[in-house]
C-alpha cells in the first residue's frame, strides 16, 4: 500500500509530511473570509512550519512563519520563481 502523504492517526494529531516532518502550506486568497481563518488556524497549529500566502496587496500578519508573496493575480505573465 502506498504511503500516505500526511499522517493523521486521530483527532488533534499533528500533521506531518511523508517524512515525518511538520508541514509547510500554500494559502491562495489569505485575506478573504475563508482565507483569514484558515491562515489563523495555520499560524496556531504547531505542526506547520511555514505558511506562504498570495494576496493582492501587502498585509500585515504579526506571525514569524508567514510568508506574504504580493501578486497581480490579474498579469501572470509578471509572476516570477
């Protein structure tokens, strides 16, 4: 049987990657209301290590792993690595 790509064994536990390793996530839309409570839940859950967000203009999210990455949702022609 293949390996799962996270590892949930009960409720609360942390999530971890295949490598036993604690996750990182991608938050497309971090600023809406779905997008904030997830980041907040992100930044509280101590098995994520990092959590990078796309929005349209800068924010301010007092929270160390949180990486905000500004993109013209609108031009992805401009995105770049």
């Amino acid at each position: 049987m293949a390996k799962d790509r996270f590892d949930i064994k009960e409720k609360n536990s942390p999530l971890l990657d295949a490598d036993g390793k604690p996750i990182k996530a991608l938050v497309i839309s971090a600023t809406g209301a779905v997008g904030k409570d997830l980041v907040q839940q992100l930044i509280e859950d101590s098995s994520v290590e990092r959590v990078d967000i796309f929005v349209r203009r800068e924010v301010k999210i007092p929270a160390a792993k949180v990486v905000a990455h500004v993109v013209d949702f609108d031009h992805p022609e401009t995105w770049s690595d």
